[in-house]
C-alpha cells in the first residue's frame, strides 16, 4: 500500500571491478552513488515514498460526504496544498468538517466486505451499500468502532440520516484498488508538519493531527466510518493486547 501514488524505483548498484581497472571503476561508482544520492533528493520532494499499509480503506469510487452537502469519489478527493491554502473538506461526526491531507491507494487480496443498509432518510425506507475492506472500522450502535468483518446482520450502524440496519453481508474480491484517506487540522499542519511528507505521515501513523477523535469519523455512502489515522490507532491497541487484570 503506498501514499498516492508514486514510488521510487532505483536499480541495483553495478560494480565492476576487473584487474587494473578496479580502483577506476570504484571511482566512477562513487560518483554514480552521488548522483543518485541527489537524484533520490529530488524525487523525495515530489514524490511519496511505500509506506506501511493501512488497516482498512474503501472500495474505489466510494462516496464520501464533503463539507457542502455533495458527495465526491474518494480518489478524487483534492489534498490540502499549504500554498494556495486550498484542498477538500469533508464532513464528519463532530458535525464539522475537517481537511484532507493525504490519499492512500494500493492492492487488497483479502475479499471486501460487503453491507447492505436499511435507513430511513426522512422520506422513505431505502438500501445503502457500502464496499470496505475487512479491518475497517464501522461506528455501530452510536458508540463503538467494530472492524467490518466482526458485523453481522441485523446490527444496527451509524449513518448520516440516523440509526441503519445491516439486512445483508457479503464477500467479494476486488481487482481494483482501495481507497483511504487522512484529516487534519490546518493549524497543526501548517505549525508542525508542512514541508516534510515523510515526517508527516508519521505523524498521521501515531497522532490525530489535532483533530478529536470524532472528527475522524466520516460519511461514506452515507455510513459512518473511521478514516485513516483513527483506525491505526485502534489497530494498535487490539495488537498490543489487553490487559486481563483491567478488566472492569
């Protein structure tokens, strides 16, 4: 899984060494790596390198919710530029909205989850569909973040028009890739971490970028879900146990 969406490819190193011509060509070798050393310079400042996967993310063409209303696929959302002070917001749980400031992209081998919602939007009773992948976090019975894979029918989800019911789960795979995003504040953004996008990302990878908890939760098809620096946080805390003895 990679930060949208280049990565750096480099070849491996060639020596050739042979007789006489050895101290030469070490020379030349040297004077190779120095180049590449200013070249890999310059695409780190354009371009974002692999980075460790996500634990969830979206089906591709996902609707997210933004902040005027509409709804826009998610590999389509525009990334904040500290520039021209410009990027999409979307809306989330806090009822606010926040700004996005990464897009992650890559391949999923394991099969989507597939839900089917029952919601009432104020007029009628309709179906809402959402494809995630199996560790993405759902908001259920108003409260809690569960990983898409641990619903089961008739569990009753978060949406933006109020309480759903999960009436069908199915498994698919995908050949596409899937989607997910980062929030974050503007202020934290433009203070802390802008101009270094490797040490951005790992901030996203262990803080909220100044956001509360509920402000990285957002619309998805209408569903509440976590984006991206929230559900690696929880992802942490299931891998690093839990205490028995805290139990309460």
């Amino acid at each position: 899984m990679y930060r949208i969406s280049e990565r750096l490819s480099l070849t491996n190193k060639e020596f050739i060494l042979n007789g006489q011509d050895e101290d030469r060509e070490r020379d030349k070798d040297k004077d190779k790596d120095k180049d590449k050393d200013k070249d890999k310079d310059k695409e780190r400042k354009r371009m974002w390198l692999p980075t460790m996967p996500p634990e969830g993310c979206f089906a591709e063409d996902t609707k997210v919710l933004m902040e005027n209303g509409e709804t826009k696929p998610i590999q389509s959302l525009k990334i904040f530029d500290n520039n021209t002070k410009t990027g999409d917001r979307v809306k989330v749980l806090g009822g606010t909205s926040a700004t996005v400031i990464d897009l992650i992209r890559g391949p999923e081998e394991i099969p989507m989850v597939n839900l089917t919602i029952k919601v009432y939007d104020g007029k009628k009773f309709k179906d809402v569909y959402i494809s995630i992948t199996e560790k993405h976090p759902v908001l259920v019975r108003f409260n809690y973040l569960i990983q898409a894979s641990w619903i089961e029918p008739n569990e009753v989800v978060h949406t933006q028009w109020g309480p759903g019911t999960v009436k069908k789960i199915e498994r698919k795979e995908t050949k596409k890739d899937v989607w997910n995003f980062v929030l974050g504040s503007e202020k934290f953004l433009e203070q802390s971490l802008y101009g270094d996008r490797d040490l951005r990302f790992a901030f996203s990878a262990n803080s909220l970028l100044g956001l509360p908890p509920k402000d990285h939760i957002i619309f998805a098809e209408g569903v509440a879900l976590a984006t991206w620096s929230l559900q690696t946080q929880l992802s942490a805390v299931l891998k690093n146990g839990i205490n028995i003895n805290e139990f309460v």
